[in-house]
C-alpha cells in the first residue's frame, strides 16, 4: 500500500504494520474492540479508541498464553480518535494471543486466536 500523508508506518519484529485514523466520529471515551478476523492466519486488525484523555501515552502489546510480550505495536501519545492497527504474526504458532491496550492508567484486553 502507498504511503500517504497523516499515516503512521511502524516497523516491528521486521514486518510492516500500518496504524491510521478511521474516517469514524471522534471517540469519547477509551474502548477496545475485538480484533478482526478472529481466528485469524496470520494477520488480523485491532480497533480501538482515545477519547478526550489528552497528552495520555497509548502502549499496544500481544502477548502469548504464557504471558510473554510477542509484539509492541505502539507506544506513544495519540490524539483522540480511532485507530486501527495490523498485526501480521506470520512467524508465530497457532495458538491463543492476547491484544493489551494501554492508555494513561486505563488498560483492556481481548484474547485472539490465531489458527494456521
């Protein structure tokens, strides 16, 4: 895909993963969503959203079943808004993962599986 002005490019583990704002209404409130597709082989898509909690620093991690940080997608402060991130685990096993959002003091979690 082509780069374009006011995307987000993160290298993490050597793949690509793109974050960018969604064309959706401004979020009020911090949220994240279920990833999609889940199962999922071997990328999938977490959305989740800033509300109006300014100058917060947003840390996206996946982490196995056993509790160890496989990816960090994201860390640092994001304006309001909804963002969707792509996370290609094409050099993982099948199993259970788990997405962690992190902003400010508010942390959520959602369980994804990955089935090759």
């Amino acid at each position: 895909s082509e780069f374009q002005e006011g995307n987000i490019l993160i290298w993490t583990s050597g793949h690509l993963v793109a974050i960018q704002p969604s064309d959706l209404p401004l979020a009020t409130q911090f949220s994240l969503y279920s990833n999609y597709p889940n199962p999922f082989n071997p990328i999938t898509t977490i959305r989740f959203d800033v509300g109006n909690q300014i100058n917060q620093n947003t840390i996206v991690n996946i982490y196995d079943i056993n509790g160890r940080i496989v990816a960090n997608l994201l860390n640092k402060v994001v304006n309001p808004g909804t963002y969707e991130l792509q996370w290609d685990a094409k050099n993982l096993s099948s199993g259970i993962y788990f997405s962690e959002v992190i902003h400010g003091q508010i942390r959520q979690t959602q369980k994804m599986i990955l089935l090759k």
